[in-house]
C-alpha cells in the first residue's frame, strides 16, 4: 500500500473538489416555480419524484399528524431550497442530517440543509409536522373542509400545503404512497390502489398507493364513515366508490351517478384512448361546498352536485380530467383550457352518444344564447387570468373552439388528434400551443388563425356549422344560420356549471 503525498498546491486543489457546494457557489432555490398566475406556487432548484406520507388523523379534534418523506434530485447547486406547507413543522432532515428551517410567506417552508445538494444528485427530505387543517388559512380560504365525521383535502389549484409539504405546482409531479391512521369504525379514502389495511390498539392503517406521476393539487384525502362499493372494469382495473352515509336526499342520486364510473370510462377509452391509471372511482362525502374535482383516479362530487337528480355529465366531466388535465397537465395554470375545454366537450360527446343533442347543436346553442355584446365574450379560454381561470368562457366558449376545430379537419382526423395528444404528452405537462402544434402537425391543415379567434381574441368570433350536406371540414361561413333549438342535454350540462366553483 502506498501513501502518496501531495506538494501544497496540489494539496489546497483538491480540497477545493470536496468543499460542500455552499462555498462554491450554490445558491437559494426560488420560492416560486414560475407560473404566471400563482408566482408563490411551487419552488425552483428540484424536482421530487416520490412522496411517502405517514399520517395520523383523529377527526374528533382535527389533529393531523404527519412524517412526509420526499425523494427529489437538485436541478441546480442549492444552499437552501423551499417546500408549500402550513402546517406546524417539528423537524427536518435532508439526506439524514438535521436541517435548520423557517417559515415566510403565507405558506412557504425554507429548508436550509446541513450541507448543500448539489445539481444533478438525489436528495431525501423528511418533515415531521402536526397541526389542525381547518386553522391553516390562505387569504381567507381553505382548502380543507370539515365534515361531520371527519375531513376532506380536495382543492384547484391548491389544496397540498393543508396536509402535506411539497413542491406545490403541476409541473412537478411525483408517484405517491400515502399511508392514513384513524379510528377503528373510520375509513381514509385516498388515490390509486389500496395496498392493504391493518387495525392495532383502536386505529386502522389504509395504506393507498398511486403509481403513475402526480400532480400536487391532484392528491386527496377523505377521513370519515364511508359506505363503500367495488367493482372491476372489463378490463380488470379496480374501481372503488365511496359515499357517506349522511347525504340526505341526494344519497340515491348520488349513487345512481358515480356507479356509472366505469361505464363512462370505457366510452372514454374509445374517444381518449386507453386509461391512464391504475385505479377508478369517485367519493362523495358530507360537504356543504357545491364544486367537483378530478382528484386523480378518485374524483371528488359534494353531494350538490346531484340536488336535481342524478347527473352523469358531472362523472364524465371529472373523468375527462383523467386523460386531460391529470395525465397530461398545464405547464402553466393560464393553460387551463387544455383541461376545462376538453372536459366541457366530452360532456357534449356524451350527450350526443345518448341522443341528447349533438355537439354541433350544444354548440351552436352556447353561441346563440350569448349576445355580442355580452362580457362572456371577452375572456379569452387562451390565458383568462387568474381571476377568470374558471370562468364559464374557457368551459363553453372553449368547447366551441373544440367543434370548430372538428369542423375544420372533419371527424377522422378530429378524433385521431383526440385519441393522440394524451399519448403524445402522457404523465407531462404542455402549453396551448403545444396543442395547436399537435393538431396542425395530425390535421395537415395550418390552425393558428382559428384558435387565435378562438381562445386569444376578445369578442364574438363568426361560428357557422358545416353547410347542409357537406363534411365537417367543409365549413362555410356563407352557410345560413338555422335558429338553434335547445338541445335536451343542456340542462344537465348547465348544472356542472358551478364545478369548479369554490
């Protein structure tokens, strides 16, 4: 064995390779990931690719108490990095040694580790926190409602820092196992698949796991008394509903909705293409909230959802999420039209399957009830703004900009770029354009002009239906302009207007 000694300057050299990157130029993580509407949301320098969340709630008191550990990779050299969370924080360990943290803004963790990460290598982070949700207030709101029996994490577009830390924004996505102890008698309903569920000393342990990337603001958590039904589709994926049992005279209708699960997800296949997920389901607990969401393989429903009956076009709509909008996210949440658009208009292909109205006439009736000069007409679906990103404009004006694309490239062609995109961007992320890109790139035919009128210019843009006996794509704006009549579906639709109002 030989020693080799090294002269001085060759010995200060190599010092230099292993001095932790704080001294050799790392900086701050950005506590912003970059989006244009939520600057604070998400944070710059990592990416995570796993969360493992251990929890422990007890709905009589709202205490949640929770070990999240985070698997990430440094994008950048970081001397500290930020977390969304807002909960009570008691530790934190970055790759095993204490870390040092405090608290800024109004949900912003900043970590500073023992020593730097550095670009490009995998780093664990371990939080230990406890707190009461429901006393955690963003400007007012929360994203976390209480129930009679329990809580529910369910919120657009945040609802993360309520329950667990995270780098909070669509663009990072992650796979999840959430593990949830509660009461014996009380159930956790989460994402994905349940693994297993054991009891010991009075609490039950659900253990759920979602194997496919994730968005934040897509994990959810229902604690309370369930009633549960299972089922499995035709083609073997599990599906897992659950109702409380105190929904009132919304229960049947409820039921008689959300247990078409997985019918209307083998329709879906045929107009999306194959699921994306490993799971199925839905769940609605005793809210007093009236929005849905497409919480990812288990949407959420408030029972108001169904207080005129039963209402399969809010399953669809959620559904649709799965493919667009949870398998293929925003880059940006002023993208939101390659989410609601899409999901409008699968409602209006579910109705013109049921013989309830074509989507040519939901269409024209959703033009011809607005007049010029109403304020519906001057949000643009393209980049709304954080005020309107879920105005009525980016559902309806935006499904209309679905039809007039239909027109435009005919029904072969429509579908094919239907059934594409979601495998063309699957578990990513894309922007508008890269929509508009895709369907030029399918179709053949240039299309920039047409969603430029469409989801960029305020106003009351020319929309005529294809002239009598042509295709689709023989659109004329020449054509006269028959008087719509209200198509039988358009009620229903109407109802899911209030989705995503919260």
């Amino acid at each position: 064995m030989h020693r080799k000694v090294l002269a001085p300057s060759v010995l200060a050299a190599s010092l230099l390779l292993v001095t932790p990157a704080s001294a050799a130029g790392s900086v701050p993580g950005a506590p912003g990931i970059g989006d244009s509407y939520y600057p604070t949301s998400g944070n710059g320098g990592y990416d995570v690719s796993h969360y493992d969340l251990r929890l422990k709630y007890e709905p009589k008191t709202d205490l949640l108490e929770g070990t999240a550990t985070l698997l990430a990779t440094a994008t950048q050299d970081l001397s500290r990095f930020n977390l969304d969370f807002g909960l009570k924080v008691s530790e934190i360990r970055v790759n095993g040694a204490k870390a040092t943290f405090a608290t800024s803004g109004a949900h912003e963790l900043e970590v500073t580790p023992a020593r730097a990460l550095e670009k490009g290598k995998s780093a664990s982070v371990v939080v230990k926190y406890a707190g009461k949700p429901s006393e955690f207030k963003v400007d007012g709101w929360s994203a976390w409602q209480r129930t009679p029996d329990g809580g529910i994490a369910a919120q657009e577009p945040d609802s993360a820092a309520w329950w667990f830390p995270s780098n909070d924004h669509p663009l990072d996505k992650a796979t999840f196992d959430i593990s949830v102890n509660v009461p014996d008698g009380t159930q956790a309903i989460s994402n994905g698949v349940l693994l297993s569920q054991s009891s010991k000393l009075g609490w039950t342990r659900y253990n759920w796991r979602s194997n496919k990337p994730q968005a934040t603001y897509l994990a959810t958590l229902a604690v309370g008394k369930f009633d549960i039904t299972t089922d499995k589709t035709a083609s073997g994926l599990p599906i897992l509903n659950a109702y409380s049992p105190d929904l009132g005279d919304n229960a049947g209708a409820a039921r008689a909705s959300v247990e078409r699960t997985g019918e209307v997800a083998e329709w879906l296949e045929g107009v999306f293409g194959p699921y994306p997920f490993n799971a199925l389901g839905g769940y609605v607990p005793n809210v007093p909230s009236g929005f849905a969401l497409e919480t990812q393989t288990r949407p959420f429903y408030s029972p108001r959802q169904f207080s005129n009956g039963a209402n399969v076009s809010v399953v669809v709509h959620e559904l649709a999420h799965q493919w667009y909008g949870d398998s293929v996210s925003v880059n940006n949440w002023k993208d939101i039209w390659i989410n609601e658009g899409f999901a409008r208009y699968s409602q209006w292909l579910w109705s013109e399957k049921e013989g309830e109205g074509t989507a040519q006439e939901l269409a024209d009736w959703a033009y011809a009830t607005r007049p010029a000069d109403d304020p519906f007409w001057q949000v643009k679906p393209g980049d709304p703004g954080a005020d309107n990103q879920f105005h009525g404009a980016v559902y309806d004006r935006g499904a209309i900009a679905i039809q007039a694309l239909r027109n435009e490239v005919g029904d072969e062609k429509f579908f094919k770029i239907l059934k594409g995109w979601p495998t063309e961007h699957a578990y990513g992320n894309a922007k508008v354009g890269d929509f508009v890109r895709y369907a030029e790139k399918v179709s053949g035919k240039p299309l920039a002009q047409l969603f430029e009128t469409w989801l960029y210019t305020p106003g009351k843009p020319a929309f005529a239906p294809p002239a009598a006996g042509q295709s689709p794509a023989a659109r004329s704006s020449k054509a006269p302009a028959a008087e719509p009549v209200e198509p039988k579906s358009w009620k229903k639709i109407a109802e899911t207007n209030s989705i995503h109002e919260r």
